[in-house]
C-alpha cells in the first residue's frame, strides 16, 4: 500500500468514518486490492456504523470501478473481494 493510501486512511479515521468521505477515498486510492485488509477489518468490528461505512466504500468502488463489460464481477461481488 503507498504512502499516500495509508495516509488517506488515516485521516478517514481521524475524522470518524464520515460518509462524505467515501468519495474521497475511492477517489484516493487506486484499486480496491490496496484497502482490501482495512475494509474486512472494519467490517470484523462490532460496530454497525463503521460495517456499514466499509460496505459504502465497496460499493462506491464497485459502480465507479467496474464497467458494465466486467459483468462477472458485478453479479458476484464476492470475487472481487476475494472471498
């Protein structure tokens, strides 16, 4: 992960998972493989409010990110994730 990643995510903590800073951070960060890790963390955190901000980012990536020509990947977001 560059610097410049990991810093971008450092600030989204700072400032508490605001959801004006999705499009940030999808703007930020080259591809969903660079906050792969940091997504499934927030989403292995009991709190409701930073899944379902972990959620948002991932779905911000997947309609910004993937094309209607990827179509496997739009019908299982799940190979995406790698899971």
């Amino acid at each position: 992960m560059s610097l410049e990643c990991v810093l971008l995510l450092e600030c989204v903590l700072l400032q508490g998972y605001d959801d004006r800073l999705i499009k940030r951070v999808v703007d930020g960060v080259p591809s969903l493989s660079m906050v792969r890790e940091w997504l499934f963390e927030l989403l292995s955190l009991p709190q409701a409010s930073l899944r379902a901000f972990a959620i948002q980012v991932y779905m911000r990536f997947s309609s910004t990110r993937f094309s209607s020509t990827n179509y496997c990947y739009q019908q299982n977001p799940r190979l995406v994730m790698g899971i």
